[in-house]
C-alpha cells in the first residue's frame, strides 16, 4: 500500500470552526488529537431546514456547493456541502406530507442526490439515472408515505458516489408521524434530540483534507480514515441537560464498521433502528454500525450532573464526542415501555441468492455480475414477499442495502436465534462480515410507488468504495 501524507492527529491540537463554533478539543490516548489539551468546541447541530409552502407541496430547496471548511482553526480546506461549508442542513418530514426537495447542482461536476431510507418512487430515488448536470436543478417529489424514522440524503452518481460522500456531500433526513409525536421521547432538535453523523477522514500535513485517492489495497478493505469526526467536527463537545438525551446516530463513512459506546461504560436504550422504532426499547453498552445503518438511542442523565464522558468507537479506539452534563434539566421525559408494534412477517413466495464476490480483473460483483447501468437484475411487483440470502464469499467485510423499501433479518449463518434483538426491527441496511450471511423478508411496498427499467432501484454494497467498483445491481417494481 502507498504511503500518505497525512497528518498524525495525536501530534497536534484539533481546532474547528464552523458558523461561529470554535475551540479545543479533549483528548487521551487513542483519541485523535494531543494528550493534555482542553475541549472547547462546541457540536455543530446541522441547520433544520424550513420549507416554503406552495399550493399545499412542502419546498426544500438546496444548493450544492463548493465550500472551504476548518477543520483546525485558521486552515480552510476544499469541500463540498449543501448550503453550508461541509454537509448539510437536516430536513425535518412528516408522514402524508407533499414536498418536492429541489437540489440545484453549483459544483464543477455532475452529481446525484439520493434519499437513502425513503420510499419514493423510481424516478425520484436520485441514483445514477437522475443526474444533476452543472448549474441545472433537480427536484424529488412525492409524498411522504412511511413510519417515522432517521434517513440520509447522500450522492449515488455512478462510480463517484465515494469520492463526492467523503468531500462532504450528506444531511440527515427525520420523519415524524402521529405515533412519534405522541410517544414521550426526547424531540427538541439540537437541545435534547441530537443529529450525530459519524465519518472518518485523512488529512495532509498542512492539515487539509486529503485527496480522495485510494489505492488497490483501500479499494478492497475500504478508505478508513486516520481522524473521526462527528458533524464535521474533530471531537466537538456537547453540553447537555441531566435529562434524557436522544442521539441519532448515522455511519456516514465511506467504509469504516463502527463499535460505538460510552467511556464509561454507561448503558443506554436504542429506540429504533433504520427504518422505523423498535417494539421496546433495548438496553446496551454498545453498538454496531456498519456504514449507511441508523440508530436511534437514548442515554439517561438525569443522575450524572457535573459528569463528563465520550461517545467512543472502540474498534478503533477512537473518541467522537466529548459530553459534559452541565444543564439542568427541563422538559423532561420518560421513556416508554413499548414503542410501536411492528407489521408481522409476511410469508415469502419466492427465494433469491446474492452472493457478494469479486471478478479476478477486480471488480466487485454480486453473482459473478459487476454493476451494469444498463442491466435488469431483478424485476418484482407491488406487494410481492421475497426471502434474499445474501452470502458474503469474501475475507473482508460488506454490507447490503436495498432501495425503496425496508426488510426483516431472520437469521445469521442459518441459525435464527443468532440475530441480534437491536436487529429485528426494519432495516434496509444490514452488515455482513467476512465469510457470514444472512436471510431477509424483503417486502415491496403496495402503496403505488413503482420503478421501471428507465429509473430502476438499487441494491448493494453500502461500503462506497465496493459500491463504485461494481457490488451493485437493479432491481425494477411494477
């Protein structure tokens, strides 16, 4: 593998700005920045982006853009963003509502922007067959039509969605439905219910952001960067209220598989899953996100006044997130017992196999097939029920998303029981270690939404380095 020339964070002092934030950050060993120094950057909370309302459709409109970004105070590096200097605001949804998000494209190349997690109908999924040429605008409308739950906007241009997610291309999107309005959680965006996008990134000695630039050894193991940031920050601080705290928390990393979890070893609940709310809440230490995957959790501070802990990754011993318990408390929550009650299991007419592979030229495929933009894969209808295998013939990780709709995992390597309870809610992501597999019960939704062979769906790899080089195929729904 060649060497980089990137920049050894436990060498400095890790400095952000953005929008008026700023300061130090905390660090020990393992962490990404200097033994000894002091916390005083604060959390970025993406903007909560307010549409306009016209004759009753809900418009969000974005710009992409080139941008200059601090990473490290003082020292501007070249991104790209979504009217802000790197990602982008959070679109807040509510089921039944009409909207039309309107991307107009300000960048020097093509691009794409796709609604990861939404159920849209083919034409508006903002995959490769939607491109946004330079200077024009494109618009996904439709309406709202799922459970309340944490997605992802992100670009899926054909071989280049890794290189546009890692300059900074992505937001969060929230849906609200009746059911989560009424369930006594934690919901006031940016005080007690926190958006937290997880990515890691090399920088270059001059503390830029280094070019993307993998080489064969990364393309098969994934780009993993050296230093993590959380919301576009080097560990940022959040100070929070001895109460209830909702993070939401999103892989938005190229390829890095997170084990997240508190320094301290502190328990907290996860609340949901991709796609929609766990039955019950769920009481662990830690969690696993592969990239593209969302957890909703809740961590109980009510008895940690004057405490401080971090969010850690311990895969890679790495800190995301200084916490300081230093607010009292107000609007104060309790959790629920039961959440929601999720759709039974349908029964599956038909089986399919998707063995998740590479050609001998490199290529990444999905049954022996690299991604073909002009190729069919698999054609399904409305209201069909399907169990997918999906076997990971490989020594390296992957993990498998599908378009338009959510599934359910019912075992791991044939053995049911060995499906973790955090992953028996709905998912359209879901991870898949060397040499493992699992089955789903994937479920086309009935609700009018279609794709044909002009704007099909997609399913693949998640880690976007596999994506771009092949582990994709399409699907179309009828």
């Amino acid at each position: 593998m060649k060497r980089r020339n990137f920049l050894t964070l436990s060498t400095v002092t890790a400095l952000y700005v953005l929008t008026g934030c700023g300061g130090g950050s905390n660090t020990e060993d393992g962490n990404n920045s200097a033994a000894g120094t002091s916390s005083a950057v604060a959390l970025p909370i993406p903007e909560l982006k307010i549409p306009t309302d016209i004759g009753g459709i809900k418009h969000y409109d974005l710009n992409i853009v080139e941008a200059k970004h601090s990473f490290f105070e003082g020292i501007d590096t070249n991104t790209y963003a979504i009217d802000s200097t790197y990602l982008g605001p959070t679109l807040l949804l509510k089921k039944g509502d009409n909207i039309s998000i309107n991307y107009t494209n300000k960048l020097n190349v093509e691009t794409t922007m796709h609604g990861h997690g939404m159920h849209v109908p083919g034409n508006m999924d903002g995959t490769a067959h939607q491109p946004i040429a330079v200077g024009a605008t494109w618009s996904a409308q439709y309406t709202v039509s799922q459970r309340a739950c944490t997605n992802w906007y992100h670009p899926h241009y054909l071989h280049k969605t890794a290189p546009h997610v890692y300059q900074g291309l992505a937001g969060f999107i929230i849906i609200e439905d009746a059911e989560s309005q009424n369930l006594d959680l934690p919901k006031r965006y940016g005080l007690d219910d926190i958006p937290l996008a997880l990515q890691d990134r090399f920088f270059s000695t001059d503390k830029t952001l280094l070019d993307y630039s993998p080489d064969n050894m990364e393309l098969s193991q994934g780009y993993i960067g050296d230093t993590f940031i959380c919301n576009g920050a080097i560990e940022p601080t959040f100070d929070a209220e001895a109460k209830e705290i909702r993070f939401r928390l999103l892989n938005g990393s190229n390829s890095t598989v997170y084990d997240l979890g508190f320094s301290n070893g502190k328990n907290f609940k996860q609340i949901a899953s991709d796609n929609a709310f766990l039955e019950q809440p769920l009481t662990m230490t830690q969690l696993t996100l592969s990239p593209g995957e969302r957890a909703e959790i809740v961590v109980d501070f009510t008895n940690d006044t004057g405490d401080s802990l971090t969010l850690h990754e311990y895969r890679n011993n790495k800190t995301f997130l200084n916490i300081n318990i230093n607010k009292n408390a107000t609007d104060v929550t309790t959790l629920p017992s039961t959440l929601t009650t999720l759709d039974t299991i349908g029964t599956a007419t038909n089986n399919r196999q998707f063995r998740l592979g590479m050609q001998s030229m490199g290529n990444f495929t999905i049954n022996d097939l690299a991604m073909d933009v002009n190729r069919i894969d698999v054609a399904l209808a409305q209201g069909d029920i399907e169990e997918w295998e999906i076997i990971n013939t490989m020594n390296v990780d992957h993990n498998f998303h599908i378009h338009n709709t959510h599934f359910r995992v019912i075992s791991r390597n044939d053995a049911p029981d060995q499906v973790p309870s955090n992953e028996k809610g709905y998912k359209d992501v879901v991870y898949l270690p060397a040499n493992e597999k699992v089955k789903l019960i994937v479920e086309m939704p009935s609700d009018g939404i279609t794709a044909d062979s002009n704007n099909p769906y997609m399913f693949h790899c998640h880690f976007l380095e596999h994506e771009d080089n092949g582990m994709m195929g399409q699907f179309t729904v009828t």
